[in-house]
C-alpha cells in the first residue's frame, strides 16, 4: 500500500473546507412560538421587540372573549404591564351566534409599512362558529423610563376563512 503524499496537506485542506463551510451554512438563530390551552384559556408567545429577545405573552379566556397581552422588560426583569382587548366586539359575536368557540395561534411577521412601529409578529384568533380568522398584534413601542411601555393590542386584519358552522 502506498501512503499520502503528504498527510499534514490534506488535514490543513480538510480544516479549510470544514471552516468555509461552516461559515457558507452557519445556522441562523431559531425562535419557538409556544402555544397551550387548558381549559378556558389559551396562551400563546411571539417575538416583541426589534431584536426578538423579548416575547410578548398572549391569554386569551376563550369564556370571556378576554385578550390579555404583557412582556417582560429585559432591563429591569418586571413585566411591562398589561394590555386587554374584548375580541367578542371585533367578532361581533351576539346571542344568535350562540356560545363563541375561539383558538389562537401566534406567527412571526415583519411588517414594515402598516403601523408607526415595528411588528415582528401577528397573533391570530380564530372564531370556529362564525368561520373568522382575527390578526391582532402588539408593536413594540420600545421601553419606557419608569420600566413601562405602553402596551396596546392592534387589530391588523380579517377574514372569513369558512361559512358559519350550523349548530346542531
């Protein structure tokens, strides 16, 4: 058998080609959107601010048709306070429409020229009775002094994704 030429040359090479391509393929940082339900409650997370180290936190009582939202403050560690939205009023559920049924998912988003703030996620809640879908989201107002900021849950858009279920 005839040994390498010159073995210290193809470890340097085989270093190179395993540095280039780790560099060329580098992983791109991964976020987790989370999501549970227990009950009459659905929370879910979605990235908040500009950076999207910090997640905004979403309940949602799906008794009530409540929207509550709130985020942690990476500089001080205390939450920023809360917001709420009546998502019954933005369905327009009445008592013909029967008893609402709502799910909720969060998704990531960049949207650029829809509101004065940056958005990096839609929250989307789901009236399974009516068949509408609600897109809401939370810009990111950067942080107040105080450790505050001032939390509002915007709707984006609608749309009606299925006919009304019939009631049985």
């Amino acid at each position: 058998m005839r040994r390498a030429a010159r073995p210290f040359s193809w470890l340097v090479l085989g270093f190179a080609l395993g540095v280039l391509v780790s560099w060329v393929l580098r992983d791109e940082p991964t976020l987790a959107l989370t999501n549970d339900r227990a009950d009459d409650t659905v929370v879910t997370t979605a990235p908040w601010d500009e950076q999207e180290s910090v997640e905004m936190v979403y309940v949602l009582d799906t008794r009530r048709g409540r929207l509550v939202a709130t985020a942690v403050n990476p500089i001080t560690g205390r939450f920023l306070g809360i917001t709420f939205r009546d998502v019954v009023r933005d369905f327009r559920v009445g008592p013909r429409g029967g008893k609402p049924k709502f799910a909720m998912v969060a998704g990531r988003a960049v949207l650029t020229g829809q509101t004065r703030f940056p958005v990096r996620h839609l929250l989307y809640v789901i009236e399974l009775n009516s068949g509408r879908v609600q897109a809401y989201t939370t810009p990111f107002t950067g942080y107040a002094p105080g450790g505050g900021a001032a939390l509002q849950i915007v709707p984006v858009d609608a749309v009606q994704w299925a006919q009304a279920i019939p009631r049985r």
